[in-house]
C-alpha cells in the first residue's frame, strides 16, 4: 500500500443498524480511505444479538435491509462470526487496517472495554461512539455519582442537560473496499423458521430495517401525537408508536426520534412531553443496567431474594400460551405469539397476573417475553419486570395487584381488543366480555360458547390469589 494512500477502517455494525445518524459511520467516513462494514454474530453469552426467537427473525430481515442500503451506496456488509475481537482482528490484518469504529452498546460495558484494550495490544485503534440512547449513561448521575433509582429526578436531570445531539443525516456515498472478503451466508444463520413459519404474521404488523422506522416516526409526527399521552392505554386503538423494536435494533436513533417531535404544535405539548418521556425511560433502564448488570436475573432490591414463589408449570404454560380464563390476559399472550409484539398496558396487565396471580417468578415472565417480543430489549425487559414484581428500582408496590377484569373493563370497555385476539368470545355480550366466568348459561348459549370446551374457566380466582400474594408479601417484611 503507497505511504500517502489512507488505510482502509472497518465499521462494525451492532445495535446501531442504520445509515442515518450513526456517529461511527460519519467518523469512518471523515477518517477517509475505504470502509468495510461487517455485522459479527458472537456468543449467545455477549448478549449483544437478539435476544430471543421473535428477534432473530426481526434481526435477519434487518440486516438484509441494511446490506441492500449499503450496496446502494457501493459498499456492501459482511457477515462473520465469532468472538469480537478476534474476528476484528482478523480482519483488521486481511485488509491492512489500523482502526475499528463503532457504537457503544450500554448492556456490556465491560466486554467492550476488553475489546478496545484487545485490539490496542495489536496496534488497532477502536473508536467508539454514543448513540443507543438520548444520553451516555455516565452522564446523567446523582450528586454522588450513582445511577438514579427513581425515574421522576432522572427525568429532571435529563432534562436540565437540554436538547440531545442535532442528528446526523445518512451519507450519500461510503467509499468502498473493492478487493473480494469472504462473509458467511446470512441464511446460514438460520435467523428465521424453516418448517413451521410461526412468525408468518409478523409482518402483518411490523417492518424490520431502517427505511420502515422512518415511515413509521413518519406516521406518527404527521398525526401530531394525537391522543398519545391518553389513548396509548386503549389497547383496541392505535396509539402507541410501534417504535420499540426499531429501538432496540437500532435501526432509528432516540435522537432523531427527539428532534422530530420538536415542531409539533403547542396544542400536542402534553403528548410530546409523555412520548419523550418514554425514551427516558428507556435510558433510565440503561443507567440501571450499567450499574447492575444481573438485572435480568437477580433482584434489584435483595430483601425479595426471601419470597416464595409457587412453582407451577401448569399454570405458567396456561399463562404463556393465553388460556388462563381471563380474557384481557389471553388476549395479550395471544397477541404476542401471533405477532411478536403485546399491547405496553396488556403487558402489566399480563406481568402482573403472571407474578401476582399466580405468583410465578418473574424471571420466568422475562425469558417468556425475552423470547417472544420483537422489541425485547436487554434493560428494558428486565426492568420493566422488576418493576412489576415490587423487587426493582422505582418499583410498583408488591400490594398494588390488577384486577385482571377490572383492568379489561376500563381500557377495553367495549371488548374490541379481547374480541380480535379471543375469537371464541366474539359474540359474547360486552357485559361479560371480560368475566364470561360470571354470565347465565342462557348468554354463553347464545354467544356459542361452552366454558371449559370452548374457552377456559379461570384456573385461580383472582379474590384467592390476591389474599395469597398479599400474604406471601406480609411474611416477606416479616
């Protein structure tokens, strides 16, 4: 290679799937010298892929639409596997390269900075950049220098900070590398099913890459955010954003997420402010996770390491597969095995039966939801459950127990969302809609529906297993 021509760099795509404001990729860019990308798929144990089986098909179609974006540009992306740093490294030595850039990814902190020093040790600069959330985690502290662990003064905090970073638009053009590297045949991967297609509704619902995030905050910016703040708990209705497994992909930034909802109307204030604080939460979960990174699997608050949980496999598998005789509850679990996603109010309600109800470890709800959501995010699904259980930072109280038909009756009043994930019940009166338990034979005979044949009887009364949890919590505190 002449003296004066740049080396080439490597970008190494991760949980930053995109071309628009992705600060690694300006830098490969302004470093000059050809880039080549790759996508490396590591060890399970990273925690950096999906996290689960909805998410490998999500993270196939993605990175076909990342690798055509890039082939429109006159690069292309490879595919390699293994541990990071070696592959980087071998890589690195292929093409002659002196420098790696990339996004940080929060959930493994640790991991990377072994990288960096790795790859320093063989004389390879690693550039890492911000860009996952609105704010690096070590940024918005306490005055003692901790993670905040309750979300109403990190809200405060985050926004003294001002305005996230102006983002940064897509390139028109990466310089490429032109002589043949080898990469591994994504479909070899085996990302998405072969037999049973159990994710063939998925798209009914969601487009994976970075071009349907954009249509998507599109949608949304152009309705105005209209009714966000209030009708994003009417799971029948179309409030919420659908923004979160392009979130958790990266495939959009919480920046460029931000700054769009800047020019909304005065009159759409209150939404605007509800739906930025949903991206806060979401670096509010980070800012846990980085301090304690067994979210997933230990209990923040150690005094519930003490609580007995009921170990029934029959009633978790009632749970995770929607037959638990409570409509709004199966509903939501049906939901989520047709399509990969759950209604944000539908999964409290669920959590909350699931942990309450039940009293069933919530780690088993996470790795359900771990494996089944498109937008299982490695901080947010851990304390999202946490918070439910009581055992998390800025917790719902253990005693704060949904009723499970109540919750049905105030946000499906009229039963839309139970009838379109519950057919069997389509034609049960809306007074029984969400206690067909409760209904004269008369009405279940005219709806065509024979409880314990057609659709369950409850398998625990709510008014027991309330007076249970409760109990169990009581002797907890002792």
């Amino acid at each position: 290679m002449p003296a004066d021509e740049p080396r080439p760099s490597i970008l190494w795509f991760r949980k930053d799937l995109r071309l628009d404001d992705n600060h690694a990729l300006h830098a490969a860019i302004e470093a000059g010298g050809p880039i080549v990308s790759v996508y490396i798929r590591e060890p399970v144990a990273h925690n950096i892929g999906p996290l689960g089986a909805a998410q490998n098909w999500w993270l196939h179609h993605s990175l076909e639409t990342l690798r055509n974006s890039l082939r429109s540009l006159g690069t292309d992306l490879l595919f390699l596997s293994g541990e990071a740093d070696r592959v980087l490294a071998d890589l690195a030595g292929q093409i002659g390269s002196r420098s790696v850039f990339f996004n940080r990814a929060y959930e493994r902190s640790s991991q990377d900075l072994e990288i960096v020093q790795t790859l320093k040790m063989q004389q390879i600069a690693a550039h890492a950049f911000h860009g996952q959330l609105l704010w690096d985690p070590q940024e918005i502290r306490t005055g003692t220098g901790a993670a905040f662990r309750v979300f109403t003064p990190f809200w405060n905090a985050l926004q003294k900070r001002g305005e996230p970073h102006d983002p940064i638009n897509a390139p028109s053009k990466i310089p490429a590398y032109t002589r043949p590297l080898r990469s591994e045949d994504l479909r070899s991967w085996n990302l998405i099913p072969r037999r049973s297609n159990w994710a063939s509704h998925f798209p009914a619902v969601s487009t994976p890459g970075e071009h349907g995030a954009q249509q998507r905050l599109a949608e949304i910016i152009d309705r105005n955010l209209q009714n966000y703040r209030d009708g994003r708990d009417l799971p029948a209705e179309e409030n919420t954003s659908h923004l979160s497994p392009h979130l958790a992909f990266g495939e959009i930034s919480p920046a460029r997420i931000w700054h769009a909802t800047r020019g909304l109307p005065h009159t759409a204030s209150a939404d605007v402010a509800h739906f930025r604080r949903e991206l806060a939460w979401r670096d509010f979960c980070y800012g846990l996770l980085v301090e304690f990174p067994h979210l997933h699997d230990r209990n923040w608050n150690g005094r519930f390491d003490a609580f007995q949980w009921e170990d029934d496999a029959q009633a978790f598998r009632a749970w995770a597969r929607g037959v638990t005789g409570y409509p709004i509850v199966d509903a939501g679990m049906r939901q989520l095995w047709r399509y990969g996603f759950m209604h944000n109010r539908v999964r409290m309600i669920v959590a909350s039966f699931l942990v309450k109800d039940l009293m069933i470890d919530w780690r088993k709800g996470e790795r359900w939801f771990r494996d089944t959501l498109v937008d299982a995010d490695p901080a947010n699904n851990p304390a999202n459950w946490q918070w439910v259980a009581g055992s998390g930072a800025d917790a719902s109280p253990f005693f704060r127990i949904f009723n499970p038909v109540l919750q049905g009756e105030k946000f499906d009043p009229e039963g839309d969302y139970v009838k379109t994930h519950v057919p069997e019940l389509a034609k049960l009166d809306r007074k029984f809609i969400h206690r067909p338990f409760e209904a004269p034979k008369q009405v279940l005979d005219r709806a065509g529906i024979e409880l314990g044949k057609d659709y369950p009887k409850p398998i625990v009364s709510h008014a027991f297993a309330r007076e249970r949890a409760l109990a169990a919590y009581r002797a907890l505190r002792g």
